[in-house]
C-alpha cells in the first residue's frame, strides 16, 4: 500500500504499526510495567492548557528564535523568512533506527540536517559514526547521546569517535544504566541488546549495532568485527552497575569544554547535583514511559525543576510530545527546547525518510501556528503566563 499522505499523526501511527513486525512496533510503542508512565506523560500536557491572547499584532512570520549551547540554528519552517529558529525541536536519541526503516539513522539524520536541527546520534544506533555525521551533512548540530559502559576504555573510545566525526553536545542518559522490567518486550522476546548478542548466534545482520567496541571496530568494520564488538558491548555495559555522580568528572576530563547534558533527570534534587556537578544542560525526560513504570508523568517533573535551577542550565525536555501545543507547553513551562521521540519513530516507519521529514515539518508548522494564534510573535513571551493549570 502507498503511504497515504496525511496531516494525521494518529493514522501515521497506524500506518506504521501495520508496516512493521510486531516486535519493532511493540518495542517503541511500548513502555514498563503497566505502562501507566507512557500514560502520565500524555495525561501531564492535559492538565496544562494554553491561555491565547488577542490583537497583540502578530505577523504572518513568527520569530522563533533561541540561542542553545552557543549555536544559532536555521528557521526550520519554510513560511518562516530570516528567522533564527533555535533548538526547539532536537531528535530524541533513539537506538537501533533501521529496526523501522532500512534507512534508519542515515534519513533521520538526513531531515533534521536539512532543517538545521540537532540530530542526537544513540550509542544502540545501527549505524556508525561516520556514515551518520555524512547523512546529516557537514556544519549541521549533531548530539552524541552515551549510555556510559563500565569500562573506561570503551566509553573513551565512543567520545573520541564522537568528537573526530563533529558531533558537539554529549547527551549522557542516566536512566538505562539497566532495562526496566519491559512486559511487550518479554513477551516478544525483543531486545535490541539481546539482538546484538543474537548476531552471535546468526540473527539477521540488521541487528548488528556497528558502531559499538573500540575504534578500530567502530568503523570500516567487518561484519564479523562488529558483531564481536556488539557483545564486547553488552558483556562490559550491562551489568547493571549504576554510575555516580562523582563519576561524572572523568566524562568531563575525557569530553573537554564541550557541552554535557545529563538525560533522565525528574528530581529538582538532582537538577542541583547537575550544578554542582559542573554540568550544562539536563534534559527532563523519565525515557517515555520505559524505565520506571508509575514514574510521574514527565511535564509535571518541568516547573518545579525550572525554578530550583533556571538560568544556572539548558533545560530540554521529551516525553510525550505529539502536537505542536505540546511543544508550546513545555517551552512555557520553561523548557529551554524539546526533544521529538516516538512520532518521527511513526514518520520513519510510514514512509522512510519522506515520512520523517513529513512529520517533523508537520510539527513545527503546527507549533508556529500555535504560537501565533496564542498572541506571541516570538518566544520571548511564551512563559507560565501563557499557560493555566485549571483545578
Ligand atoms: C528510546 N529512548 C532512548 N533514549 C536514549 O537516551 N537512548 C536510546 O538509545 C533510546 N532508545 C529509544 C528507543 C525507542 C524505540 C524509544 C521509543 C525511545 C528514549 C527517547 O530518547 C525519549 O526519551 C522518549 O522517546 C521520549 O518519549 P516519547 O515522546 O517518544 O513518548
């Protein structure tokens, strides 16, 4: 069937559920536990509802712009003429993207270079270093997100990757030092980890995570290379150890000046501990639901969060986000820019790389008309005044 052309994200949706096999789809739809997590997170942008102001003389072009870890970005909006949109929109780390299309991280990386939007590549991507940083295109903002191994060397040898192959802002996820209790997962038998190890066993070669193991592996590798590198991965980084802040002091030895952004923090306790730490972003996120089941919804972990810490971090955040009022939530709640997750996992499934692009811009035309129709004719105004949290 041709992928039907649609502004529908809900038919998207299930346009991809019916494209890919049941594990793929279960594995993103699904979350921990009872999955009451992945629900929060869309039941907290329920409670928030946006306050539009009128005849504030708003122009057909909105101004969009913000300045995110020292980098202005491109207007990603084709209505919008000389606007320096800024990170608002930055693809949520997402591992192993060819399970969805066989272009996987290449497109997705393609589409958010072309819009001048970060790409955050996932330590569990399917594809390496280098053929992602070429995908995305030279100069455009590309994240390194690391799930942080028990072995220094490892994790030394990922950053360094990361570096040589322009990739600015280190995303470390702090919440997945182990997996959540995932029943869809269990109950299909997927995992992308247990499928990297798979590869030893003569799963399909999709599965192999190229660019995982020490450089040599990491790039130009064999097959056979890259699956010894894929378990070499899994014996080293899953044994459920969790890290510890002090521990961060060597990601910042090893990462240099560059930006470090903690992913998975819910608490304004540890928002402080980032400060204190020396970080320079966090990204409010509870992993869509996927970790800790019966976890707060992720906007209600935003305000609080905000006024223990703004001003001192870069605040993004991801968990839910399905519209462009979602997006205008959570920048009046005060997030610094949000991170796009499932939905460009649907595009991508939908239709490749046009499916992604499709999605993303949808998106942000979306979110613009938003702004405007609420009274802003740029971000200076969006903040809590725009927002009402009725009883
Ligand atoms: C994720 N997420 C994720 N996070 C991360 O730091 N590294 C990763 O490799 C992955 N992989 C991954 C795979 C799939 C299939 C999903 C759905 C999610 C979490 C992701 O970055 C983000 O936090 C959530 O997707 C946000 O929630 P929504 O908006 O997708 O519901």
């Amino acid at each position: 069937r041709a992928p039907e052309i649609t502004p529908n994200l809900a038919k998207i949706e299930s346009s991809a559920r019916s494209r890919l096999p049941k594990e793929a789809y279960n594995y993103a739809a699904g979350g921990a536990g009872l999955e009451s997590t992945v629900k929060a997170n869309r039941e907290a942008f329920n409670h928030w509802r946006i306050l539009p102001k009128m005849l504030h003389s708003v122009l057909p072009e909105r101004n969009l712009s913000r300045k995110i870890f020292g980098r202005y970005i491109p207007a990603p909006i084709a209505s919008l003429s000389n606007a320096e949109s800024d990170v608002l929109a930055v693809m949520a780390p997402i591992g192993v993207q060819t399970l969805f299309h066989p272009t996987g991280e290449r497109a997705m990386a393609k589409v958010f270079g072309e819009m001048g939007l970060p790409y955050t590549l996932s330590t569990a991507s399917s594809t390496g270093f280098k053929d992602v940083a070429t995908a995305n295109g030279d100069g455009n903002p590309r994240w390194y997100q690391l799930y942080w191994p028990t072995v220094d060397g490892l994790t030394q040898s990922y950053l360094k990757s990361a570096r040589e192959n322009g990739y600015e802002v280190l995303v470390v996820t702090v919440d997945t030092w182990e997996l959540a209790w995932r029943p869809r997962d269990l109950e299909t038998g997927y995992f992308p980890f247990i499928q990297s190890i798979g590869t030893q066993i003569g799963l399909e070669d999709k599965y192999a995570h190229s660019q995982l193991g020490f450089d040599p592996l990491a790039e130009g590798a064999t097959l056979e290379q890259r699956k010894l590198a894929s378990l070499y991965h899994v014996v080293t980084t899953s044994r459920g150890v969790s890290p510890r802040w002090e521990n961060l002091k060597k990601l910042r030895d090893w990462w240099g000046d560059g930006p470090i952004v903690l992913k998975g923090i819910q608490s304004p306790e540890d928002a402080l501990l980032a400060v204190k730490f020396g970080m320079d972003g966090i990204i409010v996120s509870n992993h869509g639901g996927r970790q800790v089941d019966g976890a707060v919804g992720s906007l209600t972990c935003l305000p609080p969060i905000v006024d223990a810490v703004k001003g001192k971090l870069t605040i993004g955040f991801d968990g839910g986000i399905r519209c462009g009022a979602d997006i205008f939530k959570a920048l009046a709640l005060g997030a610094d820019f949000v991170q796009l997750g499932r939905p460009m996992l649907w595009g991508l499934a939908h239709d490749g790389e046009k499916g992604a692009r499709h999605v993303l811009k949808s998106l942000l035309a979306d979110f613009d008309l938003t702004v405007g129709l609420s009274g802003h004719q740029d971000l200076s105004t969006v903040d809590r005044t725009a927002v009402v949290c009725p009883p």
